[in-house]
C-alpha cells in the first residue's frame, strides 16, 4: 500500500526540517528541559531551588543575610570545606566514598604548622609535603580495593581513626601551633581580595566561553543532521550569564571583594569538571562507576581509574586542609574533626553527585557547599544552637538522597539510566 509520504519523500523531509526547528527554538528548549526532568535527569535543578529558598527565608528573618560584606565572609568559609568535598566527587564519581577526608585535611595543616614553625622549612616545601602525603593515602585506599578488595568504607574509615591519632601525635602536648599571621599564606586565607577590574574582566569569561563552545556544539549537531540550538539563543544565555556574574562581582565589591581563595576553589572546579566532561579519563570514571564490570570488557584499567580517584580525593583534601590552616592562622587538634566530614560528603550530594556511582559533576561541590554555609551563616547570624546547624544539614542531605533515588528510578523507567 503506497502512503502520500511515500509518493511525496520531499514532505516528509520538509516535515522533519520543521520538528528540528520546533525542537531548536524556544517552545522546543522548554519541552526538552521539560521533558528530562519527567525522565529524571534534573540537573542542578533541585539545589538551584533550595539555595533561592533558603536565601529567601534567611534575608527575611535577618536583612545581614545578603549584605555585602556577609556573603564575601561566606564566600572565604565555602573554600576550604568545598576543595575537599570536589574530592569527594571524584570518588563517588566511582561508586565509593573516602570517610577519611577531615581526617587527612587535619594532618596536614599539622604537618604544615610542624614542618614550616617548628622546623623551618620553607612555606612552599611544607605545602607540597602535606599533599605528597595526602596522595600518597590515596595511593594506598586504591592498593587495598584494587588487591585486596578490602571495601573503602572500611579502609578509610580506619584513616580518619589512624589519622586523627598521628594528628594528635604530631601536634604534641600543646595541641595547636600558631601560624605568622603576616604570612602570605594566612593574608591569602583570610584578606587577600581581587582588584575590582579583575572581578569585573574574569566575570566576562564564563558568557564568551558557553557561546563559543555551544556554537561549536550546535554546528556538530547541525552537521550530523539533529536539532540544535540557534545562535540568537546561546547568544542570549552568553548575556545573561555576564549580566549575572557582573552583578555578582558588582555587589560583591561594595564590600572587600571577590577572595582569591575562593577563585582558586572555583578554577579548580572549572578544571575537574573539563576533566569529567571532556576527557577520556572522565568518561571511564564515569563507565568505572555506572557498571565496573563492563568498563573492564570495555578495555577501560578499572585500577588505575581508582587509583586516580582516591589519589585526587585525598591529595584535594590535603589542600583543603592548608587553606583551612591558613583562613584560621593555626594548627590545631581540632583542624579536620567535628562536621568537616559531614559537610564534605553532604556538599557533593546535596550539590547532584549520586551516591550509585556513575553521575555527577564537579560544580556539585561548589553548588552543594554554597548550600550548606549559607545554612550556616544564616543560623549564626539569627543566633541559634549549632544543634540546628546540624539537624538542618542533615535533613537536606536526606532530602538529596531520596531525590537522588526517585530520579534514578524515573531514569530506569525511561530508559535513561
């Protein structure tokens, strides 16, 4: 039976020209967002939607909330916890967790105030001490999953005892060591602020590099014949990304400005989600943690992708711990212990990553660790318990996780897992 598609070939391609079209403007990009939040795949949706809420009560309850100067405080305080929950990210990324992370953060800044007070050392040599020693535990989580297939919660969970323990030890009797406060190390962690024109120039990268790279992207997509989106459209994303971030960096700059150590925690993210996304180690972190075993018959070295993703963990954990070092001017037992942990795992989950391996993205750290200081700030600024504090966290983590689990069953149901 011969049907008019087949007696005119020419509609049917004039057809599917117009349902690219569609699929490309504007009614197309919001069914399709639309669209994969029905199949599960929701983004950084439900974090964007949670920060706005919490900003919203805590402003209403106390006008400090969003001044100024507040939020470059906040901005200081999200660096060091959200440079160790970025490692996090990579071993969940995986389909494992390192509980160790406040632990190793805590050697470190003791190794740091050890090797550079008390010994001597130069500044930079104590630094890169504290991290070989941060990747050097990570090298060792991965020998003991890789060969002896000891679970990595048990290995790290006896590091964060073994750890805190040598801490303790290093430190000595007198429990904290004193950093020099007119150090550049402390001026990085605790002033040190961009010049407003930096700001202002650097808020302008993030609008030019998503037109270059969705234009590219959609001249692929045009070349392989699937919709894509207009160049007016990436054009008004570019702009309104700038117009955002400008405002940001303006507002911000009423104050002290944008610190530098929280530019420096927003490169790194930058660079692990390029990483992820855009290299081949990325796609086998992802493949490693979607399903080990086809990874392996897909010829991906299942061990070495662990062994990078503990090292990187624990070697960023290292780092948080110095810059933590550094914004309170001193080692200290408690460097690395009551809720560091807690906020690092929490922040990468809250933040998207999925807790089964396989999904996630390194602006989970920055987004997740925004979440819970501003919980922090807003409590502290309304004078409440710090039991709160923790009770809150605890309930948005939960709420992440099951939000994690009904997205990953709808992913399943629509074939998108």
């Amino acid at each position: 039976m011969t049907t008019a598609s087949d007696r005119n070939p020419g509609a049917l391609l004039d057809r599917s020209d117009e349902r690219l079209k569609d699929r490309s403007g504007a009614k197309g990009a919001i069914k399709g967002f639309l669209d994969r939040v029905r199949s599960g795949d929701l983004g950084s949706l439900p974090v964007v939607v949670g920060l706005v809420l919490i900003c919203t009560i805590f402003q209403t309850l106390n006008p400090v909330f969003l001044s100024p100067n507040n939020l470059v405080n906040l901005l200081f305080d999200c660096s060091t916890v959200g440079i160790i929950s970025l490692g996090i990210v990579c071993v969940l990324m995986v389909g494992e967790i390192d509980l160790s992370v406040g632990s190793v953060s805590g050697l470190s800044s003791a190794l740091l105030g050890v090797l550079w007070v008390q010994w001597g050392w130069p500044v930079g040599l104590a630094m890169l001490a504290a991290m070989a020693v941060g990747f050097v535990t990570g090298c060792v989580y991965a020998f003991l999953l890789n060969r002896l297939g000891m679970p990595s919660f048990v290995s790290t969970l006896s590091g964060l005892l073994g750890f805190l323990g040598l801490q303790l030890y290093i430190l000595g009797p007198t429990g904290s060591i004193n950093l020099p406060y007119d150090s550049p190390l402390v001026n990085f962690g605790q002033l040190l602020v961009m010049p407003h024109w930096v700001s202002y120039t650097l808020a302008v990268v993030p609008g030019v590099l998503a037109l270059v790279l969705g234009y590219r992207k959609a001249q692929r997509r045009q070349a392989a014949g699937l919709s894509s989106r207009s160049f007016g459209g990436l054009l008004l994303q570019a702009v309104a990304i700038t117009l955002a971030l400008e405002l940001v960096a303006y507002y911000l700059n009423l104050s002290r400005g944008v610190p530098w150590m929280f530019a420096l925690f927003v490169g790194l993210v930058v660079a692990m989600n390029y990483a992820l996304k855009r290299t081949q180690w990325g796609r086998s972190m992802t493949a490693v943690g979607g399903n080990r075993e086809a990874a392996r018959r897909a010829g991906i070295n299942v061990r070495l992708i662990y062994t990078s993703a503990f090292a990187l963990c624990a070697t960023l954990a290292a780092t948080g711990g110095l810059l933590s070092a550094a914004r309170l001017a001193t080692a200290s037992q408690q460097a690395g212990t009551g809720d560091v942990n807690l906020n690092a795992i929490a922040a990468a989950v809250i933040g998207g990553t999925s807790l089964f391996g396989g999904r996630g993205s390194a602006y989970s750290a920055l987004l997740g660790i925004i979440v819970i200081q501003s919980i922090a700030s807003g409590l502290t600024l309304l004078d409440l318990s710090s039991s709160l504090r923790y009770m809150i966290t605890g309930c948005v983590l939960a709420i992440a996780v099951i939000v994690d689990s009904l997205a990953r069953r709808s992913r399943v149901s629509h074939g998108r897992a």
